[in-house]
C-alpha cells in the first residue's frame, strides 16, 4: 500500500525537487520489506520452510534488490556466534574495529580512520546501501556460474528496472539524486536498524566456553519505547530474537517478560535500553576502541580499558 501510494505520488509531482521526499520514503518502505525478508530467513512467516525461502528471495531480490542467499548466509554465522571473535561475521575487521586487537593492528590512514570511527558511523550508514548492492551483484554473479540464475536475473530486473524507471521519469540530475536519496535512506535505516543489536555489548574471546543461553543474551541488546516499534522492524527484541530465531514478531514481546525473569533468577545479565541510550553505548565503544589504533603513537591512557 506505501509502495503504490509513493509512485501515485511520485506520478503527481513530475519534474520537481519535491521527489527526492518521494525517494527518502522510498527508502524506508525498502527498508522495512528488509526486515520482513529478514523474518522470512528464519522461518517466521510462512508455515513451510521452501515458502519462506521463496518469499525471502522475491522481497530480498525483486523487491528490495539485495541477494536473499548470500545476505542469509552471514546472518546464520552471526546467529550461531554472536559477538564471537574469528566466528561471528559481524564483527570483523572491516568499516570498524570492534575489538582492540583489531583496532591495534592497522596502519597508516587506515589507523587514522579507526581512529575517529565513532565520528563517521552515522555518515558512513548512509553509505551502506551502496554496499550491500554491490556484494550482492558480486555474490550473484558467482552463484550463476554455479546455475543459480535465477538470483541474478531478478536483481538486473529489479535494480535495472529501477534506475531505468527513475532516468526515463526525471532529468537527469533529479534522477541521479532520486537514486542518491533512496540509497541513502535505505542504508541508513537498515544499518541502523541492526548496530544497537550487539555493538558495544560484551565480545567473546575465540574458544569461551558459554551455554546457549549466556552467549545469545549477554551479547544482544534489546530496545525499548513506542518509537523503536517501528524504526527497529522487529529487532527490538533482539534477545528473545537470538533465542527463538523462527519466533514471529509478535510473540516476542510476550516471551521477553518470560525471559527477563528467567534471566533474573540465574543472574544473567539482560540489557534493555531506549534507542537514544543504545545509539550511546554504540557511539562510546567505537570511540573508546578507535582511539586504541593511534595508541602506539600517543600512548593514550584509554587503552588501558582494555588491559593494554
């Protein structure tokens, strides 16, 4: 209904610069059929698991324009080992540094940029679109090599079908920032939407010994206010989330009275914040680990945080 709303919208306003609202809202719808393909990857939708797979590719390939499988594929990893070092994808050392070790071995403008990470992390979100598209081409392309053409072939008409859409409708330069924008949007808030899920929460050392229950509560965060329902597409509940991963959305609010008690009683650490205390934490630990990269230069004191 948004989708179908946006284009009669978007057929309305013709030749203006009022498009590019049209193209941020774009965004977020895009961004919010993410998450559903992200509940389809775990079986939370449908009844059968071949349904969800091929509801997940239709949303993740000919909707949204990212490939189901290769994005599933590291989200099970991350699944497995939250916050694990060497096994979880997702913390990798990469666009951030989430560990000290990590932040302490690079170089040059690298270190420099490691270094002010907390400062970019919004910036660089609105950039996560971008990259998401391009793996996405990238691991689709490799899979219909393998004979899977059917994931390269629905995001060419998707993505194609897009810009070819935006350029035939607009000038030139208002299609190029109509694209800009929706990119724009929909990284940002689908990146956003995942950051306050574990960053800034305890990292595993490589081979710990953690039950199921510990490894998958006490490095995930969970948000809390009416705001989060929405802008988080479900995550909110990120530790009932991690362990009941088929659990359909709406269950998770109910089972997380359960598991707060349960925790209570063990004595397992359950973290609940509002997204302005989560987006804190977050922005805190990016600075306190990128400022560990120039310590072989200054000496800074913060890295003695972390035993260094």
């Amino acid at each position: 209904m948004a989708s179908a709303l946006l284009v009669v919208t978007g057929v309305l306003l013709g030749d203006s610069w009022w498009q590019l609202l049209v193209a941020a809202a774009f965004g977020i719808v895009m961004a919010q059929f993410g998450f559903v393909a992200h509940e389809a990857s775990h079986r939370q939708v449908l009844r059968s698991g071949p349904g969800n797979d091929r509801l997940g590719l239709v949303l993740g390939n000919a909707v949204v324009g990212i490939d189901f499988d290769w994005w599933k594929a590291g989200h099970v990893r991350h699944h497995a080992h939250p916050n694990v070092v060497d096994a979880d994808p997702s913390i990798r050392l990469g666009a951030f540094a989430f560990t000290a070790e990590d932040a302490r071995s690079t170089r040059g403008l690298y270190a420099r940029y490691v270094a002010n990470q907390s400062v970019l992390l919004f910036p660089l979100l609105l950039l996560a679109g971008v990259n998401l598209y391009v793996k996405s081409v990238i691991a689709a392309v490799g899979a219909a090599r393998h004979g899977g053409v059917s994931r390269l072939v629905l995001l060419l008409l998707r993505n194609g079908g897009f810009l070819a859409v935006a350029f035939a409708a607009l000038p030139v330069g208002k299609a190029a920032a109509f694209v800009a924008v929706e990119v724009a949007v929909f990284g940002l808030a689908t990146a956003a939407a995942f950051v306050p899920n574990h960053v800034g929460m305890p990292i595993v050392a490589a081979g710990s010994e953690l039950d199921f229950l510990r490894r998958q509560v006490i490095t995930s965060r969970n948000i809390r206010g009416r705001a989060s329902t929405w802008w988080m597409g479900g995550l909110e509940f990120q530790i009932e989330h991690h362990l009941f991963p088929s659990m359909p959305r709406p269950n998770l609010a109910p089972a997380g009275a359960i598991v707060r008690r349960h925790c209570e009683r063990l004595g397992v650490v359950y973290t609940s914040q509002s997204l302005v205390e989560a987006y804190g934490e977050v922005l805190r630990e990016l600075h306190d680990v990128g400022v560990v990269a120039t310590e072989r230069r200054t000496g800074c004191p913060v890295a003695a945080r972390y035993g260094r």
